[in-house]
C-alpha cells in the first residue's frame, strides 16, 4: 500500500524531535503526495538539529514548539498553528508524542505513574481539544462528510502494550507498570473522544506502530523507524468510517483492547 496525502492539506505530529515522530516527517516530505502543510512540533526545537535541517530544504515542514504537557505551551501551538492553516484549518492531529520508562513491580513510584499518564494518556485528551477548533474548520471547508484524515481526523499513537487482553497467559509481561496502564488508558480515551465526535464525523483511531528501534524500542527491536511508520502512513491514510474508535497495528491488524 502506498502512502498519499495528496488530499490532505495539514498534519500535525507531535514528539517530532526524534524517533518515530521525525520519522513520520521525513517520510512525508519524501513522498510526492504529501500533505501542502507538515507541522512538525517538538518541545525544544533548537536542539531537534535533524528537524530543523530537514525545514530548511522543505518549505511546506513548519516547526512549532510544544510541550504537550503544558497548558500554555498548548494555547500557543494553537495560535500558531491556527496563523499557518488559516481558515481551511487542521485535517490530521497525530499524537505521537510519549515517554516510556521500564519498570516493575517493586521498582515503579507513585511519580512515575502520574508523570507517565500526564504524558501519555491526559496530554493526548487535552492537546485534542485545544486543536478541535482548528479540526472542526477542517471538517466544514471539506465538501464530502467522508471520514478521512483528508477531512478531519485524530490519530493517537499507543502500544500493543496497552492492550489488557493480550497481557494474558504465556505471552504476558509484568513489567512497565506506569507505561501499560497509561496506554490502556490511552485507548480507552480514543474510544471516548471517536464517540464524541462521530456525529461532526471527525475520526478517532489508536495505533500501535510496532516495536520499533527507537530510543524508547531500543537496539534489539525487530524494525527500523522507516519500516515502521512507512507501513503506519499507509494504514493511516487510507482510514475510513469503519475505523473510527478502533485499534489497529501498523500493518492495518485490528488488535484486542
Ligand atoms: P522516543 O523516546 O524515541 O521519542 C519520544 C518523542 O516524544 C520525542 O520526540 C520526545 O521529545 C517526545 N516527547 C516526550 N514528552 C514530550 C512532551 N512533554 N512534549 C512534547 N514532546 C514530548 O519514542 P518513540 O519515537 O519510539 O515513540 C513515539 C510514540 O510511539 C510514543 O507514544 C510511544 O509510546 C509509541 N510506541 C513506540 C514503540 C517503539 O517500539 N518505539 C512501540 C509502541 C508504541 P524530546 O526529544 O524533547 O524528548
């Protein structure tokens, strides 16, 4: 499946300083069909060196600052970014954006359960909603009420390691307390804002991109960032109306909650 935009005029990634995130808009702008507007947020851009050489040779990348876990920080982007799409406003918000910390029973705290669900599951909520305006313009300039990321759509990056049903049996894991629960909760939150919007028809989906070599993933991760999110644009961007509220893997797998 190949990955095209071409119909979509704005994306927004948050956590595009590095990983999958930067990955995410190296992709894009290597494509032909790209979204006209890539916007590309990151919580310290001076120090995002990659990002910042990749804006330099590609015009339609704008760099935003956010800090998604920082209400003020959020209100700018808005503005911002509200100044760079103007009135045919934000089709695609990707909350990618997360912090994952190894741990188990006996070594996780109380800090790093509620530093990890601020990040992780409360930032996705609260980002959303400051963007809703700009998604919901979105959904009115677009003629056909299709759901798409063409139109107006929310894309929140989880992990299979959210899933509750599949931390059972032989394959289950008791590690990474904080991260498992704030992506669970994660999920749970897609499903809430997919059922809240359905009537504008904006689209909620969760996706889990794999085990990817990253910095959270680490060196032993079966796939490349490339691998990855060059197979997760192409699912996303061929979501439709049957999708919204689900939780799919980066090759399009429904997964189990
Ligand atoms: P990385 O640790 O490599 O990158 C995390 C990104 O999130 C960085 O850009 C980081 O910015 C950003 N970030 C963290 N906190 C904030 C914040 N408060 N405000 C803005 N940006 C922030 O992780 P990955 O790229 O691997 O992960 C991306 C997403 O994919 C995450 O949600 C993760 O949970 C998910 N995922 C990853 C998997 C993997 O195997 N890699 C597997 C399943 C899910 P900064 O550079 O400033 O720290």
């Amino acid at each position: 499946m190949s990955v095209n935009f071409a119909k979509c005029t704005s994306v927004l990634i948050t956590g595009a300083s590095r990983g999958l995130g930067l990955q995410m808009v190296k992709h894009l702008v290597g494509i032909s069909d790209r979204p006209q507007k890539i916007i590309a947020t990151a919580r310290s851009p001076d120090t995002a060196q990659e990002l910042q050489q990749i804006a330099k040779s590609h015009p339609e990348v704008y760099i935003v600052p956010l800090d998604v876990v920082n209400d003020a920080s959020i209100e700018a982007a808005v503005q911002k970014v509200s100044s760079i799409v103007g009135p045919a406003g934000l089709n695609c918000l990707i909350n990618n954006a997360g912090i994952g910390v190894p741990s188990d029973l006996n070594s996780e705290t109380r800090d790093r359960m509620m530093t990890t669900f601020q990040s992780n599951t409360a930032s996705p909520l609260f980002v959303t909603r400051a963007f809703l305006p700009l998604l919901r313009a979105a959904a009115a300039a677009c003629d056909g009420g299709v759901m798409s990321v063409n139109r107006a759509a929310v894309i929140n990056v989880s992990s299979l390691l959210g899933s509750v049903q599949l931390n059972w049996g032989e394959t289950s894991v008791h590690r990474a307390y904080a991260y498992r629960v704030s992506k669970a909760g994660l999920n749970m939150l897609t499903r809430c804002l997919a059922l809240d919007l359905q009537s504008e028809r904006i689209l909620c989906t969760v996706v889990h991109p794999g085990w990817v070599q990253t910095d959270m993933g680490g060196k032993q991760a079966p796939l490349t960032p490339e691998e990855s999110i060059s197979s997760l644009l192409s699912v996303v961007c061929a979501l439709s109306e049957k999708d919204t509220g689900q939780f799919l893997d980066y090759e399009g797998k429904n997964l189990p909650w």
